[in-house]
C-alpha cells in the first residue's frame, strides 16, 4: 500500500517504533520482523525528505502492525493524561493506515 505522509507523521511514527524497539531491547527481546520493516521504511522516508511530504509503500502486515502499534502508543498516552503535540499527527497516521 502506497501512502503519502506529512513529514511530522513519518517522523513521530518512527518515533513510536523506536520506542517500542528499546521497550524490546531492555527486556532481551527482539521486535517483530514488521515493526523492524516499518521502522526503517519510516526512518529513511523521514530523513530523505525534500518537501513537506514523503511517499512511502508498506505490505499489509507492516501496515497492520504500524497501525495497531501507534493506536496502542496513543491509548497509553490518553490513559496517563499525556497526549502531546504528537498525537495529532499520530492519529493522522492511523488514519491512513486504515486503522
């Protein structure tokens, strides 16, 4: 699936990705091989930027799994009464993931 996003989403989604990548890594575990995928797709997406916008191309599991990993990311700041200037890209991003 082909989805062209704001730089703040490919930037924050890649941020919930790492996060939850040291999540893993601080418990000796690895992250699943989707979360790996969309990670690096959203980290070269962002940083090879030239405009406000950046097209990127995901497979339906990494689609899934971003999409369920940001949705989850968003419910605990929620909870915690911790929603920042983030979260409304984030949500955006969910969105076009279909999620």
């Amino acid at each position: 699936m082909r989805l062209e996003l704001t730089n703040y989403e490919a930037l924050h989604g890649w941020g919930v990705v790492n996060s939850s990548a040291g999540w893993h890594a601080q418990r000796n575990r690895k992250p699943p091989a989707a979360e790996q995928a969309v990670g690096d797709i959203l980290f070269r997406a962002y940083d090879c930027r030239t405009s406000t916008t950046t097209t990127v191309e995901f497979s339906d599991d990494e689609r899934a799994s971003l999409a369920e990993l940001v949705s989850e990311h968003i419910a605990a700041w929620v909870k915690r009464g911790r929603e920042n200037a983030a979260t409304q890209h984030l949500r955006s991003l969910v969105v076009k993931l279909g999620g």
